[in-house]
C-alpha cells in the first residue's frame, strides 16, 4: 500500500547527490516538501526545482525543508544542482525504492510507446514525519509549485 495522509516517511529515506544517507529523523522538527519529479534537466522538472529554488528562503521561512527525488544517478543530480544553483539536496532514487513506496512509480505512455516513469508528486510532511498533505500529478503547476505548497 503507498504512503498516504496521515502515514509516517519511512526512516531511511536514501542517498542524496553526494553519497550521504538522508534519514527521516534529519527533518525531525521541521516540515519536509518530499517532491518527486520524473528527470533532471527536462523543461517541467526544471521549471519546478526552479520554483522551488525561488521561493526557497520563504519556504524555510514557513518552517520547510525541501528534498527532491528522482530515479536519476548522483552524478546527473550534482549536474543539475550546479546548472541551476539548487539550494537544496536530490536523493538519487536508481533503485526506484523510495518512488514504489510512496506509490509514485507508474505506468505511462508517450507517442504511443509504454514504459514506467515517475508521476509527478508532492508529500507535504509535518515536524513528526507525518505526512500531512499529497499534491498529485493532475495538481502541481510546475512553475508555480511553491506557491501552490505555500497556498498563495
């Protein structure tokens, strides 16, 4: 069963860009946004890391931490950290755990073709590691995504 409102993260949450475990109890006291996103470096999946970076001090200014997750390799994650000056860390998810246990891994199809991919989801999690609300792939504005955890 996925992770749903109301469920607790899991405590080992991955690695991030760099090798370093990231673990749940790191956020203890803070709120997390535990964003995934299909690709480093595609146009959507730029546009939100970007607003996420934007809005970065505000968020940490409501009391978020923030932590992007993708199936990309640590080496593609410090690429697209550097290119767009991301102010916060990327697991790199390659073994697709974490996006299977948040019930983010699925079935899609572009031009007709089949494959498995991420669907663009939002945990918002509270300073217990609760999470408190999911914004879904039909949901999230790419460029205007921390606004929309910010509910401007």
């Amino acid at each position: 069963m996925p992770i749903q409102t109301g469920d607790r993260i899991p405590e080992i949450l991955g690695f991030d860009q760099n090798g370093r475990k990231i673990q749940s109890a790191d956020f203890k006291g803070k709120k997390l946004v535990l964003y995934f996103y299909p690709k480093d470096n595609t146009s959507a999946c730029t546009a939100e890391a970007c607003s996420l970076r934007n809005s970065y001090s505000e968020l940490q200014d409501a009391g978020y931490e923030v932590l992007g997750v993708s199936k990309d390799s640590p080496g593609s994650h410090q690429g697209f950290i550097r290119k767009h000056s991301l102010p916060f860390n990327l697991i790199a998810d390659t073994n697709v755990k974490l996006l299977e246990e948040f019930g983010v891994r699925a079935e899609k199809t572009m031009y007709g073709r089949k494959y498995m991919g991420t669907l663009r989801t939002t945990f918002i999690i509270n300073e217990e590691g609760i999470v408190e609300r999911i914004i879904g792939p039909k949901e999230i504005v790419p460029a205007n995504h921390a606004d929309q955890i910010l509910n401007k």
